[in-house]
C-alpha cells in the first residue's frame, strides 16, 4: 500500500537551510538501503519546485555512467532540444563544468543518488570531485548533494582523513529509519501491541512498511508479504549484503548465529562452524555496515571483554530467525507452519529484543524531556556473572544511574521482578567506586498490580541504599503510556 510521504521535516528543513545559503554547499546524505533518501530527495523537489537537477547512478560501467549523467545534465540545460541517444560527454570534467556553468548565474541544486555505484566502477571519481569542487564548483552557486546506501564506503571516502573529499563537504546527514513513535502514522487504527509486533518485523524502514496494508490483520500482512514464494521481502537479506560484500554466505552464517542466539565470538564460532579468524574479520565488515553491533556493559569504565553481538536491524533479525530456513517450505507455498511457529515465539522474541530497546529509548528520551529526575549520558544494559539488567542510563560525573526491568507479559506484573531489580541486581550491578543515587523504573506490555503500585509507593517514602548508593524513587510504566510518549517526543 502506498503511503504519503510522512515525517522527515527536520531533515527537509536541513535541505532548505542549505538551499538558503549565499554559499556553495555539499551535503553527504547517508543511509542504509530502503530507509527513503531518494523520497526525501525527490519530496524536497516537489515541495519546492526550486531549480534542481536529480540524478541516480545505478550499477553499470563508468562509461554508461558518464553516458548517463551526460545526458541529464544537456537535457536539463537544453529542456526543449534533448540529447541524442548517443550522447555523451567525453569526460566527468566536461560534465561537471557545464554543471558549473549553469550554477552561475543561478542557484542550482545537484543532487547525485546512489554515488557508492559510481565509486564501485571508478574509484578515482572521489580525487576527481575533490579537484573540481576545490577549484571550480564551490565558487559557484551550487547546492551539491551526494547519496549513498553504502555506509563503509561513504565513510571512507568523505568521512575518513586519508579520503580525498574529507573536510569538502559543509553538512553530512545520516538518514535513520523512522522509530517506532512514527507508526501510529503509518498504522493509526492499530492498538500499540500490533504495532509493536510490526515494528519488531520491520523496524522503521519506510520501504517495508509501505508494503503492509493497514486494513489488514497482522497474520494476513505476514502471510501476504512475508511466507509467498518469490517475495521480493525474501531476497532483501542477500541484497542488502551484496550492497557490501561479493561473497555472502559467510556472513548469512553468522547473522544466521547471532539471529539464534549467540552472542559471543565463541559461540558464533561454534553455530556457524566458522574458524575464529573468519567470524573476527567478517563481524568488522557486518560492524562496518551497521547491521550488527558489539555492545558491552554500560557501567565498565575500561575496554571490555565481555562484548555480545547484536543484529540492529529488526528485519534481518526477524528473517535470520523465522524464515531463513524455512525456504524449502515458502517455495512450496506452505504457510501454516511458519505462521505458526512465528506466533508461538513472538511473545518472548518482542520481549528479549524490542520491548527492551524501545524502553531504553524512552528511557533516554524521557531524561532529554526532563520527566527522569537524571538525565543520562547514554543508556543501554550491564551484566556481569552476577546480574543483567535490561536498562541503564548513567552519567558517569554526577554518579546517577537509572536501572529499570522490562517484562513483556500479557498479564499485570505484581511487585516481584521489580524487587529482584532493586534488593538482588542492582548490588551487583551498580559500580564500586564512587557514591551513587539510583532511580528505577519498570516497564510492563501488561500492566501492573495494585501491589506493584503499593512498592512504587513504598521505595518513594522510604529509600533503599547499599554501601556506596541510594534510592531516588521508582516508576513504573506500561505500554500505552511508552507509546504515547513515543509518538509525542518523535514528533
């Protein structure tokens, strides 16, 4: 189903901004595959109808390349005597100074999609463009924007010292899918635990989403877009990866690991049945590529060994483990058993990956709107042999931490997992040295009991403290009220 184009208004006011300016500006616009910078793009044009020139590389050889951008260029110059089918400039400089030429006298917005194919097939285009925007394009009244789907190779060629174009560009902007405050736009009549559930399936990849039909329910969206044969949604995990790398199943391998359950290099090595070498050096291209990522303790002041792999994005994550071997059974067009086999583990699938990470958002969303009584540095979980805690939000010179336990159940929770966070993990989470106060929180898809409630108000009045901390409060939170305050704060 096609949307309208939502949301993204703070990074289409970055591009008026930069239209706005008496300068030359370069912006390097950055995301991954799906997530809308081609949207945001074309969107902009259309808002503003200001004079602009779109073009997107695609991947093929540099000459077609040039062919192609050649004939954008002389056809936007020429809008009523187009180029000959053969047209073609005879070098990127020749392009690029009839582009200098029509920046002239007039603001021109330039706007080069997909740069990283560009890059693929002629490396030598970044020294290029450096000379150019050096000696020629940045003295003209050009907005130059370059886009790309490549993260590792954007980063290396604009964001890294030793690149040519470091230091050219005036803005850079890393385009995010949109986070889960978004969909009640996209699915308003939708209660918050199904847009969970989609959310855990898709995260906030526009591209995703727009395939789903919000008349629909959430079985028939997965049976229609998700367990059909030859789905297009099917060869995205490959496609994604090829973006990166020419030989994938290594890396399937491992994302295949990480998906059931194994977080260590020691235990990826064992599921993948990968040498350890291997998993090391492919788990720095996946890192590269922001698919997957190594957190550690949040409280450890120094490098940590104790380092668990995680898939960020919450497709793979949802392929890697519901559907990745289940491809025999797609192809034949047998549904049920995959249908039911992702019912009967979502509950505890939300709860050990979404649930936690959309209550550490909140979390630090809530201490930015100052709705916490501490504002935290950063957030994110700690463990050690002892404890784990699913989040923390510490500030590490006014020595507060917020702790909180988050429980994915459809029933009301009553006071016990919120007194095992306060009298068993929290000593054994909370760091040593220094004094601490500690604020909690407890979040619940269910709700919370009167006796619950009653604790909340007892640790209030009287605080619990350890040997070098001491309790600030406690509150507890539901999904309806995360959810609302999501969809507030995204705004």
């Amino acid at each position: 189903m096609k949307f309208k184009f939502l949301g993204r208004q703070s990074e289409l006011d970055v591009l008026n901004r930069l239209w706005g300016s008496e300068n030359a500006e370069f912006l390097i616009l950055f995301g991954r595959r799906r997530v809308g910078k081609t949207a945001l793009l074309t969107e902009w044009i259309q808002r503003t109808s200001h004079r602009a020139l779109y073009w997107v590389a695609s991947p093929t050889s540099t000459a077609l390349q040039l062919k192609s951008f050649s004939q954008a260029v002389y056809n936007f110059a020429n809008p009523s005597n187009p180029a000959p089918d053969n047209f073609t400039y005879a070098a990127w400089e020749q392009a690029f100074q009839q582009v200098a030429n029509l920046a002239e006298k007039q603001r021109l917005a330039l706007f080069v999609d997909e740069f990283t194919y560009l890059l693929e097939v002629d490396p030598g285009i970044s020294g290029l463009l450096q000379n150019l925007w050096d000696h020629l394009l940045s003295k003209r009244n050009l907005f130059l924007v370059l886009s790309g789907s490549h993260l590792g190779m954007m980063k290396r060629e604009f964001l890294s010292y030793q690149a040519p174009l470091y230091g050219r560009a005036s803005s850079q902007l890393h385009l995010q899918p949109f986070s889960f405050g978004a969909t009640r736009q996209f699915f308003p009549k939708y209660s918050a635990v199904d847009r969970v559930a989609i959310y855990t399936m898709f995260g906030g990849v526009p591209a995703y989403l727009e395939r789903l039909d919000p008349s629909k329910s959430i079985s028939q969206n997965i049976r229609s877009q998700l367990l059909t044969p030859n789905n297009l949604l099917q060869a995205e995990p490959r496609l994604l990866l090829q973006d990166f790398v020419t030989e994938p199943h290594n890396y399937i391998a491992i994302l295949n690991a990480i998906a059931n359950g194994a977080h260590t290099i020691k235990e990826i090595v064992a599921v993948a049945g990968l040498p350890t070498g291997h998993v090391n050096k492919n788990l720095s291209v996946l890192m590269e590529t922001g698919f997957v990522e190594r957190r550690v303790p949040i409280t450890e002041e120094k490098p940590s060994r104790s380092g668990r792999y995680h898939i960020t994005d919450p497709y793979l994550r949802f392929y890697f483990r519901f559907l990745a071997g289940r491809q025999d059974q797609l192809a034949l067009g047998i549904q049920d058993q995959a249908l039911a086999e992702i019912s009967k583990h979502m509950i505890n699938f939300i709860g050990q990956y979404t649930w936690e990470e959309l209550c550490r958002e909140w979390t630090l969303r809530a201490g930015a709107a100052k709705e916490l009584p501490f504002l935290p540095d950063k957030v994110g979980s700690a463990w050690n042999t002892e404890a784990q805690v699913d989040v923390v939000g510490i500030n590490s010179m006014n020595k507060t931490l917020i702790l909180g336990e988050c429980k994915w159940t459809t029933t009301p929770n009553d006071r016990r997992p919120v007194a095992e966070l306060i009298e068993e993990k929290a000593p054994n989470i909370i760091p040593t040295r220094g004094k601490w106060k500690v604020f909690f929180l407890a979040f619940s898809r269910g709700g919370w009991t009167s006796g619950a409630r009653a604790y909340q108000i007892e640790i209030s009045k009287q605080p619990v403290a350890g040997q070098n901390w001491i309790s600030t409060g406690l509150r507890l939170v539901e999904l309806d009220q995360l959810d609302q305050d999501l969809a507030r704060w995204s705004r």
